[in-house]
C-alpha cells in the first residue's frame, strides 16, 4: 500500500520548482507583517531531555572554519560571534561541525597539521576555550550544544591526496565530490573503533566543559550519513555492513560516556532526494548510478525511531545532499517553510508508533528550511507542524531576531535574502562565515553592537540609496554625523530594484522594503536627510560645503556591440526586469548572458511570461560566480521549465528572425543540467580536467528579440569629478563605483567606511 511518505519528496521537488505563480510572491512583504504577534508558540519553553530552553527558536549550525586558532581552540571571533546570537535571544545554539577524528578523516586538517575546523580533541587549553564560548552563551540565559562529526569522507576536499599522500575516506569505495577522479577508501574496522571512542571522549569534554549538549551530524552526505545511507554504504561483510550500526553505536557510547540525563539531538535528512530530484538519470549516468540504492523514506523513518530507543533526545530533519546541494542550502527563490512536511512527516511518524523520548514525552522534532518570517514560523508551531524552529543564516542576517520578534518589531528584523555569499561561498573561497546585509558578523569582535559616537562629528554627503549608499548614511548618522543622502531616482534600492523584480526574488524584495524603514527610522531618530530625485554634482556638492562625500553610485549596464543596429529589437537584462512589457511583442527570446542576472531574467520571462527562451552562455558553465545551491536549483529549474541552455556559444551575428552563433560541439562542455557536479573555486587545480578543445559548429536559434545580460561597469564620474574639483576634503567611492561586485561588498565597504568616519 502506497503510503502519503512515499510521494512526499517528489511533491516538495515539483511544489519547489513550481511554487511562485505570477505576482503570488513578487512582493513577500506579508511574510513580515506580524500578524499573529503575540509569538506564543515560538516563545514558550521547550524541554529536551532533563534541560530545558527559554524558547524554541535554534540556532541551525553552520560551518565556523576559519574561526578558530591553529590548535582548533575557539578564537575570541568565534565566541563573540556567538554571544551575539545569545544576546539576541535565541534559546539554543548550535555550533558547526566539529570533527572528532581528525586523524582518521585527512581532509580536516590543514598543512602543517592546522585545524581548519574548531577541534574538541586535544589539550586543556582547546578545552578552554569551549569552555569560555559556553560560559558567554549562558550569560545571556541561552544554551548551548556542539555539533560533532566523524569526519567529511568523501565530501571533504580532495587536497589531502597532494598535500599529506592520503587518501580520503568513506564508508566504502566512493569518488570524491569535488573530483570523482579521487577515490575514498574504505575505512577500516580499527579506524571506526577510533571513531567510537573519539566521539564520546568529546562529547564527555564537551560536557566537562559546560556545554549543554551534543548534536550528531548525520545529514547530507558527511561521513556519518556515508555509513547510514545504503547509497554510500555498499560494505559487504562485518558490523558496519548495517548501514543503521555507527549512529547508534555513536549513541550509545555517549550515553556511556555522559550519562542518561545529556541531552542528545541528531541531525538527518529524511531523503537524499536523488531519485526525486534526477529520475532516470539516476540510474544511467555514470556520476550518479552508484548510488541509486539511497535510503527511502520509509528506512529513515524506522532508523529515527531505533535512534531515539538508543538515547536520542531530540530530532532536526530536512532533505538533500551535496549532488543534491540546493536542498540543505535552500537559495532565496525556495519557497518559506520549505521542510514543514518533512518535519511533520516525522511527528506523525512518532505519534503513529507511539515511539517516545527517555521520559516518556514526545520526541521534540525540529524544523529548518527558510523559517526566518515569524508569522511562518509560528503558524507552523500552532499546527503541530513541528516543536521548535532552526534558523540558521536568519540568525546572521540578524542575530537579534528572536529579540525583535518577540517585542513585536517585525519591521525591524534584518531579512536573509538565499544569496550564499556571505555563509557559504565566503567559506569555499577561503573565508570565514559571514552575511551579505549584516557586515558585522563574523566581525562582532571588531565592531561594537551599539555605533560609536564620532568625535568630531561631520557633515558627510552620500550620493546613491542602493545597499552601500543606505548602510552608509544610516551608520554615519547613528554615529552622530550630519548626514544627507542624495538619490538621482525617487525611489531608493539602486539595481536591488531590477534584482527583486522576478517572483523568485521575494527575499531581496524583503530586504528592500527592510532598507525603506531603516531609512526613515534614521530620518525620524537620527536626523539623516534624504533628497530623492536630486541628481548631485561635484559642482552642487562643493557648494554646500560637505567635509566628505561618499560616492555610491553603483555600476552601469555593458552594452555589447551586437546590439547596435541590430536587425531586431533588443533590450537590457536590467530594463526588461524593471519592465517587462519592453517584451511583449516577442514569443521567442534569446538571453544573451548565462551568470546570474542572465538567468534570472530568462527565468522570469519562461515562468511567469511564458516565454520560449534561450540562454547563450559563451563560456562553457553557467553561473560560474553563483553559490553550488543557487546554481544547482535555477539550473534545474530551468532546465524542467523548457528554457534551452546553450552554453560554450559565440554568437556571430544578429538576423531580422533570430542568432547565428559558434558552439563548441567538441564534447569537452559540461552539460548546464548535470547541476551534480561542483563548479570548482578557481585556486583549486583538477590534474584530472580535460584538456580543452575547440570544434566549433554553427546554431541558428530562432527569436524575435534578444535581451543582454553582459555585466556592468562601474560608475565612477562622480568620484573623479568630486576629487577634481577637490568638492571635499575627503572623497570615497563604495560599491559598485569603486568595483562591480554583489550586496555582500557593498555592504561590507559601507559599514567599514562609516565606522571609521
């Protein structure tokens, strides 16, 4: 008999791909209305084992490398990156993975034998300084858990083989995700031994250490879930043969070690969403074939309930792993709430076999998924969906969330917009976590919670109220100085205004009503000036005597040769999502442009104008720049929306009825689907690539217009007529003006110059 589990995953992947029809969420504003304030649900307290939490609002984990020192000791950034979160009123707080074996798994540690990732494993002195995080996280009435891991296994980076001659591990023989060239041995049954003991000595000195408890990361394709998941463990023979044994072996050795009354809270994805997410291709493509045998939903659910027998306290549950990447790391366009039913699913679960925590009480359950919009998440607690909410880059978008949600200042709350910059490609390009709209985390040691006074307060002049121009202002206003802001447009947001024009973009459109309020707030609490539809000029800003001027004037489109006198009519990428009518006159559109605005756009025209749209890509990968999960869910998306994707094309000329172009046929070009497969950091050498080959063929695609999403140039006039003419005695270009870059600079540059103001 089919039961409702069986579908569950496939409906949430069509409901994802499908889900914003027409203006449904072009303007997401009610999601931050507060509507159902008092929180009642969202802030009543939540037992978990013996301890319980002052709410019921977590702080999902997320990978704190880079912050901590060489031994793996949790450095002051790290700890005030937490106490922040605390002070805001989250009633638990989760760290990012912390490995516990780090001499089984090579791939976590650096060089030179560095941590990469904070270690628990060691001296007093790593112990320390846990001890000090747990301490300033209970200071605030918060608790505290540590998130521990074996190990990465074949999802860890495959430099170990070149760096330390090892190779990586895994549960049995796996390619490596970043080059499947690399092979992950199998770990041996002493190594595993190791992993046991390991485990529950850290989850012992976490204890000692004041830690409140221990999260096991068992989700998305880590090396626990290797063990656990039959699509990666194809072991044949001895204990670990059953995928099920290493969690609940982990389990019970914490138990052993810790006692009955610490709390113990697994995480878990209730479906790898493979066969959900590839269909057939799971079973004839070469990078994915091997692991068609993925644990079913069904098997999730009767290992939950064998875990929370073994000891476990407390569930998190979503979906994903890293071929499916898009799913743990849910980019801006997936709907709110996304895992409510995968969290449910589980409850139900429960409550259906009457399966239970140690005290008798039901199982907390908790969800995660974009739940950063209160209403949401506690009509979500009202309905039973689930027992507590995890938010993770909620919480740095605006650490004191829970704060302001519970007095009731929704407006206040500093919106995640799905980018990934700051939390997830900060990290693959080498960085440490930190946020697109809030630039003070991951810097909360730097920058103090409340702005300085200035003192020797200024007249300072902004010029442009895109996200640099309005951070800015309002910072430099905070700090005492007098502040005018000049917008050339009556309305502020500068390209964020193109950026939030396609349904898919509630979240930036979100953060642009949020810059609206924090503007006016600092124009009613701060005296900050705005003169809308004033286009400044050296010329008018000498006069008024400014003693600095911040030039925030953003980028200009590029436009590409091929679209003067071209024989068809054309448009930019940015005057189409400002305006969509200048499309309709045309069915068949090519987009000229495959990186994120390209795509954008194209997606815009084919879902919600039902367009026929082509996108021409010059290079051989879309999307290049994009986060792995913002790039992974657009493309696949597109891709099951008809949108034809023609990468590795050099367009050659423009016809009267379409393009003619040269694309490379050669067989080298990746396919834009195969969103399985990693774009690699471009410091990262693949001894394994392909040598590059060009077999150019010539494509005619038919279209009635061609819309241009090329890139912008900065737009710098201003600065350099400013510095002419000397207008101030200071003069400084932020954002795009100085370099074309993405909110996460502009907002980064801004707070920087108005802190040092």
């Amino acid at each position: 008999m089919t039961t409702p589990s069986d579908t569950l995953v496939s409906e949430l992947l069509a409901w994802f791909d499908t889900w914003p029809r027409g203006a449904q969420a072009s303007a997401a504003d009610w999601m931050m209305d507060g509507s159902l304030h008092p929180y009642d649900h969202l802030f009543a307290p939540l037992t978990v084992n013996r301890l319980t939490l002052a709410n019921r609002v977590i702080m999902g984990p997320m990978g704190n490398l880079s912050m901590a020192d060489p031994s793996g000791r949790p450095s002051e950034r790290m700890i005030a990156y937490f106490e922040a979160r605390a002070r805001g009123g989250a009633g638990l707080l989760i760290s990012g993975l912390v490995p516990t074996s780090p001499a089984i798994d090579p791939s976590v540690i650096q060089p030179g034998g560095f941590a990469w990732f904070p270690r628990i494993d060691g001296s007093r002195a790593v112990l320390a300084g846990w001890r000090d995080l747990a301490e300033a996280v209970h200071a605030h009435g918060s608790r505290f858990f540590i998130q521990l891991t074996p190990g990465l296994g074949r999802v860890g980076s495959p430099e170990c083989v070149t760096q330390r001659w090892k190779l990586p591990v895994s549960a049995s023989w796996n390619p490596n995700f970043y080059l499947p060239q690399v092979p992950c041995r199998p770990l041996l049954g002493m190594e595993i031994a190791r992993i046991l003991r390991d485990t529950g000595q850290a989850a012992a000195d976490a204890m000692a250490a004041g830690i409140d408890g221990v999260q096991l990361h068992g989700h998305e394709g880590y090396l626990l879930e290797q063990f656990a998941n039959p699509a990666f463990n194809r072991r044949r023979f001895g204990r670990h043969a059953d995928p099920e044994r290493l969690g609940l072996d982990l389990v019970a050795e914490i138990r052993r070690r810790c006692g009955p009354g610490f709390p113990i809270m697994y995480r878990i994805d209730l479906s790898l969403a493979l066969r959900a997410a590839f269909g057939e291709r799971l079973e004839s493509e070469p990078g994915l074939r091997r692991f068609r045998a993925e644990r079913s939903v069904a098997q999730t659910l009767a290992y939950l309930g064998r875990l929370v027998a073994a000891g476990v306290d407390m569930i998190d549950v979503d979906l994903g792993c890293y071929e499916t990447w898009w799913l743990p790391h849910p980019p801006g366009p997936m709907p709110p709430g996304a895992f409510l039913r995968v969290a449910r699913c589980v409850k139900d679960h429960f409550a259906a076999h009457g399966i239970t925590a140690a005290n008798g009480a039901p199982v907390p359950v908790a969800a995660i998924g974009k739940l950063g919009y209160p209403d949401i998440a506690e009509a979500a607690l009202r309905d039973g969906m689930c027992d507590a909410v995890l938010l993770a880059r909620p919480l740095l978008a605006d650490p004191d969330w829970p704060r302001k949600a519970r007095a009731g200042k929704v407006r206040a709350i500093i919106p995640c917009i799905g980018d990934h910059e700051g939390c997830l490609n900060e990290i693959v390009r080498g960085g440490h976590i930190q946020c697109s709209v809030n630039p003070r985390t991951g810097f909360e040691a730097t920058y103090p919670a409340e702005p300085t006074r200035a003192r020797r307060p200024r007249r300072i002049a902004v010029v442009g109220a895109g996200p640099a121009g309005v951070t800015a202002a309002c910072l430099a206003a905070a700090r005492g100085h007098a502040v005018t802001l000049f917008e050339a447009e009556a309305r502020i947001g500068g390209w964020l205004r193109a950026g939030s024009a396609p349904a898919i973009k509630f979240d930036v459109a979100n953060y642009l009503v949020h810059l609206g309020h924090r503007l006016a707030e600092a124009m009613r609490e701060d005296g900050l000036t705005f003169r809308p539809a004033t286009a400044a000029s050296a010329e008018s800003l000498k006069a008024e005597g400014f003693d600095a001027i911040l030039c925030c004037t953003g980028s200009k489109p590029l436009l590409s040769p091929l679209a003067r006198d071209a024989p068809l009519p054309t448009a930019l990428a940015v005057e189409v999502l400002l305006d969509p009518r200048r499309v309709a006159g045309a069915h068949r559109i090519v987009v000229v442009g495959g990186g994120e605005v390209g795509c954008e756009t194209a997606h815009m025209l084919a879902f919600e104008h039902g367009k026929a749209v082509t996108i021409v890509e010059q290079a051989d990968t879309f999307m290049t720049a994009s986060c792995t999960a913002n790039r992974g869910y657009l493309l696949r998306t597109l891709a099951r929306q008809g949108t034809r994707l023609l990468p590795a094309a050099r367009i050659t000329a423009l016809r009267p009825d379409g393009i003619e172009a040269m694309v490379n046929t050669s067989g080298i070009v990746p396919e834009p689907e195969a969103v399985w497969r990693p774009v690699l950091p471009r410091n990262l050498h693949n001894p394994f690539a392909r040598r590059s080959v060009l077999a150019e063929s010539p494509t005619f695609v038919a279209a009635e217009m061609v819309v241009f999403a090329t890139g912008l140039t900065p737009d710098g006039a201003l600065q350099r007529a400013c510095l002419e003419q000397q207008a101030a005695e200071e003069v400084l270009g932020i954002g795009d003006c100085f370099r074309v870059g993405r909110i996460f600079d502009a907002t980064k540059a801004a707070y920087a110059v108005a802190s040092a103001l």
